[in-house]
C-alpha cells in the first residue's frame, strides 16, 4: 500500500520526517517503508501554485492508495485555541476572480466556472471521507486556500461575509482538486498557528502547532499502517 504525504515546507513535517527515519526503512529519497505500507514525502513548495505543479508531476508517475496533506494554518474562529488540530471538508479559492468596484467576485459569480462543475460541490471542494479508510474523528473545518494571506479588517470582512471560512492557508484547494480529480481518498491536516486578523507575528504559535500537527500525522500513519497490514493478513 501506498501513501502520500505532502506539505509545503519541510519545516511543518520536520518532526514527521524524523519518526519516519528511525522508524522505518528509508527506500530512496523520500521514500520510507514503514510495516506494509509505503509512504512517499513530498514538499510541494508555498502556494496554489508550487502545490498544483509538484502533485501533477508527482500522481502523472505513482497513484498512492491514500494522500494526507499536512500543514500550518490561520484560523478565523477565536474559540478555537491555537495549536487545535483540524480535518478540512470544503476548501474555496477565494481570491481567483475579478474586481468589480469594490466587490469581489469569484469565477462562478462572473460565470466563467459552473456550480458543481466537476470536481466541485457546489462552490466547494468537498472531503466526504466516505473512501478514507480510518474514522475521522478530527473537528471538521471549511477552508479557504489563497495566494495573499489575509491581513486587513475589510479583506477579512469580505472573506468571512462570503465563504464563511473556519481555516485559511495557501495550498489546500490545490491538494484537493487533485485528489477529486485522481479519485483518491484524502485528508487535509491543518493546525492552527495563528487567528486570522490584522498581522502580528508576536501572536502566532508556530512550534506548538508545529508539534500538534506532527503528532497527528504521525498517529495517522501508524493508523493506517495497522489498518493495512491487517487487510494483507485477511486478503
């Protein structure tokens, strides 16, 4: 069985990657034996863009069996404490589109895009984990993915007045458009670093974060490889 993990930066994995080292036998180059399962590490690089390139020219060679994406994230949701580590359903582009005086209008609005046009639900791309293969039991979030991290009060009105965002980062309608695309069974981890709001770094809380997401991930895994191994043995 194959799996592939990817995130943007190496820095939001590191401690993933450091278990994997000691833990399993190192194929390649990124690539790990762990039990039966094969796990592929893939660093996208910052963006819908980097993301879009790196995982087309990763599934154009390899069809993993599953794909986690795990990463660092803002939140809108002040109740929710930072380091809380999140399952994302939908995710929306939500800065792809067109200025029209003051508004903001996305490519459904201005009709270049249909609602439901595949792979999408609706507006949203959207996780219904009913081919991911572990229970999920993560809180749920609605995720917006953007190229300009939001900062200022009217962009963040804007935002929250039309998506009703829970989560913002920069990869994750890219990670899921392809996953809906290739027809595999996905999971977007997001831990939450900071609030949404107008930029002060001073607040963020990137290595807690940091190591709450990597103890996911690497629960996730050993979950996985438990749930595989036990397949092999029953096939």
């Amino acid at each position: 069985m194959k799996i592939l993990v990817t995130a943007a930066t190496s820095l939001e994995i590191q401690p993933f990657i450091h278990f994997l080292e000691h833990n399993s036998q190192q194929v390649s180059n990124h690539k790990y034996r762990l039990s039966d399962i094969e796990i592929d590490v893939l660093i996208a690089g910052i963006g819908m863009m980097h993301t879009a390139f790196s995982l087309g020219k990763y599934l154009s060679l390899h069809s993993p069996h599953v794909a986690i994406q795990a990463g660092i994230g803002g939140t809108f949701r002040h109740d929710w404490p930072l380091g809380t580590v999140v399952a994302i359903e939908k995710e929306h582009l939500a800065d792809l589109g067109a200025e029209d005086n003051d508004q903001f209008k996305d490519l459904f609005d201005i009709q270049l895009w249909q609602a439901s046009q595949h792979p999408f639900t609706g507006i949203s791309l959207v996780n219904d984990f009913k081919c991911w293969p572990l229970q999920q039991n993560l809180p749920l979030a609605n995720g917006i993915s953007v190229n300009l991290v939001s900062g200022s009060a009217p962009t963040i009105a804007r935002l929250e007045a039309k998506y009703q965002p829970e989560v913002e980062s920069m990869e994750g309608a890219a990670f899921h458009y392809a996953c809906l695309q290739e027809n595999i069974p996905f999971i977007q981890l997001r831990s939450i670093s900071n609030y949404v709001e107008i930029r002060d770094k001073s607040k963020w809380q990137i290595p807690q974060a940091v190591k709450n997401l990597n103890e996911e991930l690497t629960n996730t895994i050993q979950q996985l490889s438990h749930h595989y191994s036990l397949a092999t043995k029953n096939f």
